[in-house]
C-alpha cells in the first residue's frame, strides 16, 4: 500500500471518540510523519486527566512504517498557547505539513489533495493556505478541482513553512491598517468589515477569546495571500457536543459531510480570488441573524470566523 509522503500533523486533546474517528483516516493515509500535539489536562478538571490519556493511547496505535514525533504538554496550556507552540515546533522540524484536529474527519481524498498542492504551489508566494472545507460545494459550482479565496478556514488544512513562519500573533499593525481602511480592500461590504473590525480590535487588544486561528486569518490578509479552496467538501466537523471547546451548539450549516474529490486534479489556468465565495460565504455566516442563532464561538470555530 502507498504511504503519504506529506508530513501530518494532528492536534488533540480530551475527546476520545472523535480522535478515534480522525485518527483512523489518519490511519488509513499511511503518511510517513506523523507530528502528534496533545494538550494537557486542566487542573479544574479532574475526569480530564484519564480522557487525555486515553487520547494519548489512541494516537500512539501507529501500526504501518512511520516516523512518528510528539509535542504532549504536561499541564494545560489552552487552546492558542497549544496550538501555536505546537504549529511552531512542527514547522522547526518540516518544510510543509497537512494539520488536523481531533474533530476534523477527513475524506480520504483530502490528503492527495493537500498534497498535490503542497509541492504546486510550494514557491508560489501568493498562495499561504490550502483548505479542505467548503460549505457551497453543492452550490458554487467549477469546472476546476478547485478555486481561490481570500477566505481561511481551518478545518483541515495545510501550509508551508514559509507562510507560517509570518505568523503575527500580535496583529502588530494592526491599528494603522483599520485607519487606512485595509479590510474594504478584501471584503464584499461594510458588515463583514465591521465584524473583522471588531473582532481584530479585540484580539489586538487582548479581550478576544483564548484563539489562534483569527490571527491566522489576519496574517494571511495582511501578506495578500490567497487559499485554495477545494471545489467539494473534504471535512466533516464531528465536534459538535457540550465537550467541545467552541462547537458546543449543533447547526446543520456546519456539520456538511465530506464528500470525495477525483483524481488527477483539474488545476485552473490562473490564480484569481472568486469574489462570490467571499459574498455568500460573509452573507450566511457573518449576518447578524446567525450570530445570534449559531453563536460566535461556533464561528469562530468555523475558521474563517475562526
């Protein structure tokens, strides 16, 4: 059987069930790196401490030719610290990588994809972020496997090396680019702009949630970078429950099943952003109808409102 040679990365935590499922289609990729990044229990929790666990047992059943390495925090750190220490050690260690989380489920055609496009646009600098969910396969229609956005979604996704190595925590600029009016250059109207605005004034100023993702979101604007976003949905979310971090109410908006995507992939002959990707996408998620009905913490879950 083939093994992937794209590095993973799969990042964990508490859920036991849904890392089981994840880890499976990990599993059956076969890859030849294997990075695992698991949080530690909180002490306010005491059941925790036997759930992590647990977690770590299932991860560790690596039975097929691979070079497996761990990052396993002894104490919690949460959900930014975590993830951004652990991103940060995986790409010390490799030049690009495919990152899950436990409650990501791929399709098995997730991982050829990302792939493929990895070592495509591997010195393309205008591309930061490869995707694997899309909420209107169904609906945006290509004659391409795929299309480019300036919108990030991090249920399931990868990057090089290069990219994140930009990564700014700190939205460092960020107050001279809301004068000077940067998000009217990459969004469809004045609402999305105000909800971006809000949500980067708060994680500038250190009153936004205990996140990584929003400032992701925010380097790949801040450096014009584009995501390929594939033209079906390659992720299941299966977090969705009172034990989830974000994903705690359910909402058929999100829990979109993956479907596969066919080989050999029709790449397009540009790159160009589809604009109306970024109309709908803004237009069904970021209204304020659906804050109120689905939650921000879903959202941000979301990725692009990661």
């Amino acid at each position: 059987m083939n093994q992937l040679a794209t590095p993973v990365a799969l990042i964990v935590f508490n859920r036991p069930e849904t890392t089981r499922r994840v880890f499976s289609a990990v599993a059956a990729a076969r890859p030849e790196r294997l990075l695992l990044i698991a949080d530690g229990p909180r002490a306010s929790r005491p059941e925790e401490g036997e759930l992590c666990a647990q977690v770590k047992e299932i991860v560790s059943r690596v039975d097929w030719p691979c070079r497996v390495e761990t990052n396993f925090a002894a104490e919690n750190m949460g959900c930014r610290r975590r993830v951004i220490s652990g991103l940060n050690w995986v790409f010390s260690l490799v030049e690009e990588a495919i990152i899950l989380e436990d409650d990501c489920l791929p399709d098995p055609s997730f991982f050829p994809f990302c792939a493929e496009l990895l070592e495509r646009y591997r010195d393309q600098a205008q591309i930061g972020h490869i995707a694997g969910f899309n909420p209107f396969a169904k609906h945006l229609s290509t004659r391409y496997s795929y299309f480019f956005s300036a919108m990030i979604s991090v249920w399931g996704w990868a990057t090089w090396r290069r990219a994140w190595q930009e990564y700014d925590e700190q939205l460092r600029l960020w107050p001279q680019l809301k004068a000077g009016g940067f998000l009217s250059q990459i969004l469809p109207d004045k609402r999305a702009v105000a909800y971006w605005s809000r949500t980067f004034d708060a994680m500038y100023e250190g009153t936004g949630p205990n996140t990584w993702d929003f400032q992701w979101v925010y380097t790949c604007w801040t450096r014009n970078w584009l995501s390929i976003v594939p033209s079906r949905n390659l992720i299941q979310n299966i977090g969705f429950g009172a034990d989830a971090t974000h994903t705690t109410r359910y909402n058929h908006s999100f829990a979109i099943p993956a479907t596969s995507i066919q080989s050999p992939f029709h790449h397009p002959p540009e790159i160009a952003a589809r604009a109306e990707y970024a109309k709908v996408l803004h237009r069904r998620f970021y209204t304020p109808s659906i804050l109120r009905r689905v939650g921000r913490k879903v959202l941000m879950r979301f990725g692009h409102a990661n």
